[in-house]
C-alpha cells in the first residue's frame, strides 16, 4: 500500500473525517471496533456480522477493513424494524 493510500484510508477513519459538505463531524468509515461501540456491542460480534454479509464492509488489503457507517446504520435499522427502513 502506498502512503498516500495509507493517508487517504487514515483520513477515512479519523474521528474527525469529513462527511462532505456541512458535515457535523461524523465519519464516512469507522473500523470494526470503533463502528461496534459505536452500536454498543463487542467488537468479536460485529466481525461475525460482516463475515456473514449482514453488516456491509470494506476489505483493503488482507488486513484493512472499513465500516461504511451510513450504509450499516441504514442495515441495522431496517433489521430492527421489520425491513421498513423509517428514521428515528
């Protein structure tokens, strides 16, 4: 991986990442463990919901994985409510 790739996926999953314009400071990829705090579970659990397709992910490389938060946000919520994907 290049560095400039490296700097481009740490900027990804920075806290502080932006989200696009007027972004209030939520980040478009988190890693595994930081996307499963951020749904309150462990991070063990959250790897064997992305090995099973439930949640969505990002491979890069053997080892890096992302969490497109958006899109699993939108997965869990349309889970938790029957398949009816409606906005808390």
């Amino acid at each position: 991986m290049t560095a400039s790739t490296k700097s481009r996926i740490d900027e990804a999953c920075a806290d502080d990442a932006p989200d696009g314009p007027g972004n209030d400071k939520h980040p478009r990829f988190l890693r595994p463990e930081q996307y499963a705090e951020h749904i309150g579970i462990s991070k063990r659990h959250l790897l064997r919901f992305v090995s099973s397709g439930l949640i969505p992910s990002i491979r890069l490389g053997h080892r890096c994985v992302l969490i497109p938060v958006a899109e699993a946000d939108a997965t869990l919520l349309k889970l938790s409510t029957g398949g009816k994907a409606t906005q808390l």
